[in-house]
C-alpha cells in the first residue's frame, strides 16, 4: 500500500519539476553485462526447484539469474 505521505511527497516532488537532463542521461533497460548482446534461455523448472533456487540466491545475496549464472560457471569449470 501507499501511504498518504508518499503520495504526497510525490506530488510536493512534481511540482517543484524534474531536471530533464538528469532524466534523459539515465538510459534505458538493463545495464550491459557485457560487449556481446545476451540472449534470454527459457528453463522450465519444477516449483520445488524454483524454491531450492530461490534459497541459494537468497543465502547467497544474489539474484535468480546471478544464481543460475555462477551454476553453470561452476559446472561448465
């Protein structure tokens, strides 16, 4: 939920006005990982195995993709 002070903090926030060239050097998407385009693999998983996922990421402070990545970084060492 959003509160009503924040709300509020948004709007106190658009009328004083945006530097629009702030804005505009943000860029788009996700940043690179690398020189090379990446490609996007689809993986279908059981829910237990997007659960035992899910805990190493967590345990390990990572994302869901940083987590598969350095699996198969190790598996493919």
């Amino acid at each position: 939920m959003v509160s009503e002070e924040q709300i509020q903090g948004w709007a106190d926030e658009a009328e004083a006005g945006y530097d629009v060239d702030v804005l505009k050097r943000r860029g788009r998407g996700r940043p690179g990982r690398g020189a090379e385009p990446m490609q996007v693999v689809a993986v279908r998983l059981t829910a237990e195995e997007v659960d035992a996922l899910d805990a190493v990421a967590a345990k390990n402070e990572m994302s869901r993709s940083e987590a598969i990545r350095a699996a198969l970084a190790h598996f493919a060492a």
